[in-house]
C-alpha cells in the first residue's frame, strides 16, 4: 500500500519489511528511494531527508 506526504506532490511512499528491517522507499516516476527506519524515526523527517539528500541512486535499465 502507498501513501503520500504533503509536500512532495510527485512522489509517492511504501514501507516495506526486508527481513528484520522496516525499509521506507519513495516512488517518483523511474526514480525509487530507500531508507531503513530506526524504531524511533519520524517518517515524515526521514521521507524529506532520502529525496532532499539521497545517497545513493540506482536507475532501472529499460529494454
């Protein structure tokens, strides 16, 4: 299930479990962002932090 956070009207966000770890993933067209929540994180605060300085970008190879 995705959600929206006011703010960034052109990306959408999933949080996904990825074994022992709760993963927040932003959706913007081709781009897709991730981050592993910690127990405490402020989703919001996170979400503005992955797209304001994403470290790390991988783009899907289209055929």
């Amino acid at each position: 299930m995705t959600f929206s956070i006011p703010g960034f009207d052109q990306w959408t966000f999933q949080i996904v479990m990825f074994g022992s770890l709760l993963v927040l993933e932003a959706l913007s067209g081709d781009q897709k962002l991730s981050t592993v929540l910690e127990p405490m994180d402020s989703t919001r605060a996170r979400a503005h932090e992955l797209i304001n300085r994403p470290c790390c970008s991988l783009a899907a190879a289209h055929a």
